[in-house]
C-alpha cells in the first residue's frame, strides 16, 4: 500500500477522532494523533491497521504542549501532509449556572486549542508548499442552543479560521 504521508488528528480519543483515525488509515495516511484521553487514544491506535502511528497524550489548551507534540510526532513519522481537527468541548448547562473558569474552558479547548496546533503544522505546510487542513465543528457555530452560551462563538471560530489564513498554493 502507498503512502499518501502523516495526518494529524487532534481529538483523536474519542468516537469523531477515532473514526477520523480509521478512515485516514485506511486512505492511506499514517497516523499522528493527540488527545488528552489516553484510553481513548489507545482505542484509536487498535484501528490503523498496517499504518505507522505515534500518538501523544496531550492537553491540547496548553500552547507549549501541543507544539512540543507536534514537533516530536513530525521527528518521529515525517512532516504532516493534513491536519484533521474535530476537538471540542461543552457541557450542556444553562448559562445562568455557568461560571467564568467554564467559559475559559470551553474557549481554550475550542478556540486557542485550533490555533496551537495549526500554526505550526501550517509552518511545515507552507515551507513544503502543500498540504490539507480541516476543521469539523459543532452545529452550534450556526445556531448554538440557549443552553450552551460560550461555545457559539468559539466553535465558530475554528469555521472562520482558515477564511483568515490568507494561505494560496
């Protein structure tokens, strides 16, 4: 089986995230993947087959950690061709319960989580001249829920971030 190079994918201890792993194994790609679920990231592992695949536990809100684990996963299997993002975060409260250490949390995991991974993996991107990013994100970005006040515009971020890049090949 050809490679087709390393796909990232973030998020990759749960179900989206594993799916993800599954399918780009399949397609071809050898897997880098994070997630701050190791039992999750374990799970995923067991579905890539014949593929090379490294992973890294990861918080991905911390920007030196997930920087270091790109850099490590990059050494490790050659430089990342796409970068597969479906990570997100909520819980479903009124936002009449919620506090302020919640909204950082769920900005941290669904805003700058997006960019610490992206900028770097972008980086190698441009200097090679190709490569694919992908966003997936809640439907909350279009139409959010009165129960989920804080997460609207910070999965909507994610949408509008490669509209931002301004990167052409």
């Amino acid at each position: 089986m050809s490679g087709r190079g390393v796909a990232l994918i973030t998020g990759a201890g749960g179900s989206m995230g594993q799916a993800t792993v599954q399918r780009l194994a399949e397609d071809g790609f050898d897997i880098a993947a994070m997630d701050i679920n190791e039992s999750g990231l374990r799970e995923a592992m067991a579905r890539v087959g014949s593929r090379r695949a490294e992973f890294r536990v990861v918080d991905q809100a911390i920007e030196p950690d997930v920087r270091g684990a790109v850099k490590e996963l990059s050494e490790q299997l050659g430089p990342i061709e796409a970068l597969v993002n479906p990570t997100g975060w909520c819980e479903g409260m009124l936002f009449s319960q919620e506090s302020a250490d919640y909204w950082d949390k769920v900005i941290n995991i669904n805003y700058k989580a997006p960019l610490y991974v992206t900028q770097p993996v972008l980086l190698g991107m441009i200097e090679r001249q190709r490569g694919k990013i992908v966003y997936i994100t809640s439907d909350a970005a279009k139409v959010g829920t009165g129960t989920q006040a804080p997460r609207r515009p910070s999965v909507r971020s994610p949408r509008a971030l490669p509209e931002k890049m301004h990167v052409t090949t």
